[in-house]
C-alpha cells in the first residue's frame, strides 16, 4: 500500500486538478461552521491545509486530537486567500477520504508545539519526541546531519580514512572521570568508555595508516556546561602519520572555513591561514586562551603605573589590568550593571573611569588618579571620550577578569565588534607542564602525548615550567573547538616526560602498554587535532545551548529525563556482573 503520493511541502499550483494522498500530523484545525473546517497537516517536510466542506467529512475529525497521525486523500485546487509565507501558500486540498493512523490520547499536550522553545528545559527533554516536532527545533537536527556529512566529504576528499575504534576498552589517566563498565566474565574488572580515541588513533599511525578520521563518540563523567553536554560527546576526530602542526593546520583550514560559510548563521569566516597566537600572548592581549578576535579591544599591563595610587585593590602587589574603549556611552546605570556582570562570572571587581571632553578623568576610581593623570593618558594613549575598565588581583586572577571586562566592553562599544563572522585562530606555544592547583607538585598541563619542544634536550636541560609543548588549540568566536598537538611517538622521550611528573618507566609501561609497545616497534611522527561536532553545530546555529543541537540531551544533571536513565536495575543483572551496592548509612537525626 502506498501510504503518501507527496509530503506537506511538496504540492504547487501545477499540481491543481490532482487527487493526492498525505500524511502527517494534525497540526491544527479551524471549524468556521458546521460545513466548514480548515485543517493543516504537518509532516517532517512542511504544511499542507486541507479545506473541509461537508458536514460528514469533518465528522470524521470528531473527537480526533491535535498530534494525532492521519492520511487524507483528496483533490489539489488553487487557494483563494493565498499565504505567501509558505511553500504551499498557494494551493488547498478538499478530502474525499480520511483515516487516523495514530491517536494522540491526550486532550491537552505539555506545550504548544511550536512554542516548544518557550518551555521548561527539564519538560522539554522530558517530552523530547514532542519538542522535535516543533520545525525549529527539528531543523537544528537536520543541520547537525548536514554539517556531518560535510565534513566526512571534505575528508574523504583529502585522503582520510574513516575508522572506527573501540567503545569498551579500557580505563587511561585522559583529565577526566570515565564511565566504567564491569565485566560479566572477569569478576572485579572493569571496561571504560573512550574519553577520546587518543591511544587508538596514536597506534593506528604506528600500525602504518596514513590519515585517519571518524565522527567519534566520546564519553566523560563531568558536569554540563553551556558548551558541553554531560556524558556523551561527538568529535571529528583526525590523525596524520609523518606529519608536523603545519600539516595538520592546512587540513583543518581548508576544511572548516566552507562548512562554516556554507552553513553558518554568518557567512564570513576566516581564511587560511588563521591567527596563531602563543598562548602566553593570548593571555597578556585578550585576558583568556580562547580570545573572540571578532573584537578589537585589547588588555594592557598598567601594574607599574596604577600602583603608584592609594587606591587599596591597587596595593600590596597586584596586577593590574585595564581596557580602553572609544565607543561605549553606556548611562551609570548600564556601567554599574556591567560591573556586577562582571563579578558574578570572576568572583573579582571591576572598576572604570571615562576621560570627558574636556580631558578630565570623571566617574569611578578617577579620583585616584589625579596625580598621575598625565603619565596614564601618555600610556592608555586616551583621548576625550574613552572609557577605561580596570581590574586587579593576583596574576590568573587579573588576566580571567580582564578577558570578561574585554569581551563585555568589546561587544557593547560601537565599533569594535565585527559580530557577523566567523573568526578563528591557533592558540600555540601551551606549556608542557603546570604546577597543580590542587596537588601542588609538577602536572602535565595539557595532553600528556604531546611532544616537548626540543625534544629530549629540553626535558633534561630546561626548568620543566619553561618547556613547551607542540599542543595547539582551534578557537571560534572565543569558543574552543578543539584541542590537538604532535605526538610524542619516541618512548624515551616519552619515558623521561612521564619522569618529570614522578611516574617512572614502569608506570608509563603499565598505564599505557599497547601505546609504549607500538612505538617500540618503530613509529611515524604524527599530529593529530578532534573539533567537537557539537560545538561546531552550536556555532553555526547561533544557539547558546549544545543541547538545542543534541537529538536527545542529557539536563544539567547529566539525566536522561525521558528514558529515565541513569536507573535502578534488577537484583539478577547486579549477580551477572558481581557488583554489590553499598547503601549509603542513614544519617542520625538531631534530636
């Protein structure tokens, strides 16, 4: 049986005179009296009306609710009242025949489907196979799939080739918490969930493949952010065997720059070859490492000079920072906000002053300045009309909070923000190692695989805090899209890297013995990089949330409100995989 002869967006005025069957959705229905009834039909393409004339046909709608699923035959003709908004605006059919597939049960639906947006986020995923029937939600998942399939075309037409690497392997020190699965026929051992396919990709160059790629699943027990969705994640993730950062800069360069253009919110976006900013740079210019260089604005060291006042956050050996501006003519009201903004997302104070113009340093701490008015108008080079936001603190401190004052300055000042682009840059230069915020000993500060510039001399001659690394990372409108970085594919190297954070040869050889292996066998030099797809997507549908692109996201909470997911399980599946639950002892209550 052929259930539909056209969707609900394919019918024109060409087709007038045809008998045609449709299926979909009942959208909505109009009854203008008892022989009138207009009704619209909605499927995955579009919408449809269909133009009820006899009492008996709309009897058949009787006690049919909205959301119901139906197939109507009937008879194309040209729309009298014609809607210009949309791709059917000309034309109506007049049923002859009518039959419901499925029924919504429901009288009443948790919300408007297409003011699906408008609801509760918790509700909304909850009810999620209603909120993708709204066309606005669904069409992020229609450009997810496109994006998608995109970028496996470009990389395939550069020579990758697309593999995919273990789900169930097994548990590695990658930053963050895995998921782990415990194992049916090995008591008391357990599986892990790839945080990444880092070791799988590294041994796929040493096994004497040439490029790599897959759209891959990636999965990590960490809490949500705006940015990234809990649990599970999608990168496209690439190596390239007897390859340098270079290598893998031009493939990333000509690859993301037309899917950008072709399916971004904006149309511009950055041409090869991008922005490379050491990372230290970044952080002295644009107070943050992943800088939205669609702003002009840029962060100036005035330690030196603002000490010199009695201005108290300026005392006792704190780095100061300040950003000019010439085209914010925010009212007091608007400033006072901004800094309040400023501090909920620091923790840290803002300050300001405006020069007016007669060239006095008015509002804020400007009565602070008094005495060394001329020295900061030479340095800020301020002309009448600038205003200045300035902050103070300890060094990470004051660097984070004047990257917020840059980026709230830059996009509410006229002038210094070219928002409609795309503008992308490599942060480079990382450093190898870090001081531990929470051990206080000597950490890797990012990907424990890269190589160290300057190799093995480097690790045995230089303080390890001054070592860097070939780590890169891909920024965007200042959100980071990736991380990447050379490998580190010589085990003696590799040997004496893990020696500088106190694991020894042995460590290395247990923690990661596929990997150490492979390499001893002969390995390529290789780099490699993994975009996330879904920030990608973010971006260019202009949303906010990841989880307006994620056909079914978790909450905030890392649940899966809708399956119900994580839950509890039978007694039996515990026994399969000889796991106990410990229950939590019952706190005593306070008399």
């Amino acid at each position: 049986m052929q259930s539909r002869t056209h969707h609900c967006n394919e019918l024109r005025l060409s087709d007038a005179g045809k008998t045609v069957t449709l299926c979909g959705w009942l959208d909505n229905e109009r009854k203008v009296s008892k022989n009138l009834s207009f009704v619209v039909l909605r499927d995955f393409y579009g919408i449809t009306q269909f133009v009820f004339e006899t009492e008996e046909m709309i009897g058949r709608l009787e006690g049919v609710n909205k959301e119901s699923t139906l197939q109507i035959t009937g008879v194309v003709r040209e729309r009298e009242n014609k809607n210009n908004g949309i791709p059917t605006g000309e034309i109506e059919v007049v049923p002859t025949d009518v039959q419901i597939l499925g029924k919504c049960i429901y009288n009443a639906l948790p919300f408007e489907i297409r003011q699906s947006k408008d609801a509760d986020e918790n509700f909304r995923l909850k009810y999620r196979y209603l909120d993708l029937r709204n066309p606005v939600v669904k069409d992020k998942i229609v450009l997810r799939s496109r994006i998608v399939a995109e970028l496996r075309q470009r990389m395939n037409a550069l020579d990758f080739l697309e593999i995919t690497t273990p789900i169930l392997t097994c548990s590695s020190p990658e930053g963050a918490r895995d998921y782990l699965v415990p194992s049916r026929n090995h008591p008391g051992k357990f599986y892990a969930l790839p945080q990444a396919p880092q070791q799988f990709k590294q041994i796929l160059m040493a096994s004497g493949f040439d490029r790599y790629f897959q759209i891959a699943p990636c999965f990590r027990d960490e809490d949500a952010r705006a940015d990234r969705s809990p649990g599970e994640y999608y990168q496209l993730d690439m190596e390239m065997a007897f390859a340098g950062q270079e290598d893998v800069f031009a493939v990333i360069e000509e690859v993301l720059p037309p899917v950008f253009e072709k399916f971004g919110t904006y149309k511009r976006a950055s041409k090869a070859p991008f922005a490379r900013l050491p990372y230290l740079e970044a952080l002295e210019k644009y107070g943050t490492d992943k800088p939205d260089l669609r702003i002009d604005l840029v962060v100036q060291d005035v330690t030196e000079l603002f000490s010199k006042t009695e201005f108290g956050p300026f005392q006792n050996g704190a780095v100061i920072k300040a950003v000019v501006t010439d085209g914010y003519t925010a009212t007091r009201k608007e400033i006072d906000k901004m800094c309040a903004d400023v501090e909920v997302e620091t923790a840290s104070k803002a300050f300001w002053f405006r020069m007016d113009d007669t060239g006095e340093f008015v509002g804020g701490i400007s009565k602070f300045l008094t005495d060394i008015k001329e020295d900061v108008i030479k340095t800020l080079n301020l002309k009448p009309g600038d205003f200045v936001g300035v902050c103070a603190g300890d060094k990470g401190s004051a660097t984070k909070t004047s990257g917020v004052i840059r980026r709230m300055l830059g996009t509410a000042s006229q002038g210094h923000f070219d928002k409609e682009q795309y503008a992308f840059c490599w942060i480079i230069d990382f450093p190898m190692y870090e001081i531990g915020e929470e051990s206080g000993e000597l950490e890797f500060c990012h990907n424990p695989f890269s190589m160290p510039q300057g190799g093995m001399k480097a690790l045995k001659e230089q303080d390890p805090l001054d070592i860097l690394a070939y780590q890169y990372d891909l920024v965007c409108n200042g959100v980071e899209l990736s991380s990447g970085a050379v490998r580190n594919h010589d085990p003696e190297i590799m040997v004496k890297a893990f020696e500088l954070v106190g694991l020894g040869e042995d460590d290395v050889k247990s923690k990661f013995p596929a990997m150490y292996n492979a390499f001893c066998y002969g390995a390529p030099p290789h780099a490699g990089i993994a975009p996330g797809v879904d920030r990608m997507v973010m971006l260019l549908a202009g949303e906010d949330s990841i989880r307006e692109v994620i056909p079914f996201p978790m909450n905030k909470q890392a649940m899966d409100i809708m399956m119900g997911a994580p839950a509890t399980v039978e007694q039996k599946q515990l026994d399969d995989v000889h796991i106990c639950i410990k229950e939590e002892p019952e706190k005593e209550q306070n008399p």
